[in-house]
C-alpha cells in the first residue's frame, strides 16, 4: 500500500479520462478545496469515498485505496447469489420474530405491573 496519496497518478487517470478534480468534488459530494486536501494528504477517504473514485475512475476500489495510501476497510459487494440472500433474510427473520416475542413479554410484564398499583 503506498504511504501517501499519489496525486500524479490520479491527476494522470483524470486526464486520461478528460476529468478534472472538478468531477471528482461532484462524484464525492465535496468543494473543490476538501479535494485539494485530499491530493495533499490531509484528508482521507471513506470506504464510500473510495467506491466512488473507483467508479468515476474504472478501476478497482483496491488500486484507488492503494494508491489513496488509505487505512479504510475496502467496501464489500452485496452478495449477489440468491441463496446467501436467502439465509440472510431467514436470520433478519429469525431474529425479528425473537424481538416480537420480548416486546410481548415486556408488554404482558409492564400491565402487570400496573394491576398492582
């Protein structure tokens, strides 16, 4: 990973592409002068930042974070096969229909509670 944002590289991707910092501000919903910090190594980016740049950029978010000289955790795709979302939803599920059942015991305790005042 480098140590420090490689203004030279992504100057010369930008160029490339016919973009300019300008685009960049736009795609990160940042001014012009919280990019100028980003080229002097004074602000880093998010894990969203980084998915951004990689896609105004088309290159993979690890060569924008590798060249970013970020610490970020790199963000993670959604998973795209229908049985990972399909246990996913089982558990949100699962663990839904336990929270129901405490709110009802919360509930049956608490008018409990008051019948004896």
């Amino acid at each position: 990973m480098a140590l420090f944002f490689d203004k030279e590289w992504f100057d010369a991707k930008l160029a490339a592409l016919g973009l300019s910092r300008a685009h960049v501000a736009a795609t990160l919903a940042l001014r012009e002068a919280q990019v100028a910090e980003i080229w002097k190594d004074q602000r880093e980016l998010s894990a969203h930042d980084v998915a951004a740049l990689a896609s105004l950029l088309k290159v993979s978010t690890q060569e924008i974070a590798t060249r970013a000289g970020v610490s970020t955790p790199l963000p993670t795709a959604a998973p795209d096969d229908l049985e990972s979302i399909g246990e996913a939803i089982s558990r949100l599920d699962a663990r839904l229909e336990r929270l129901e059942r405490g709110m009802i015991e919360i509930k049956a305790l608490l008018l409990d509670l008051r019948k004896r005042d």
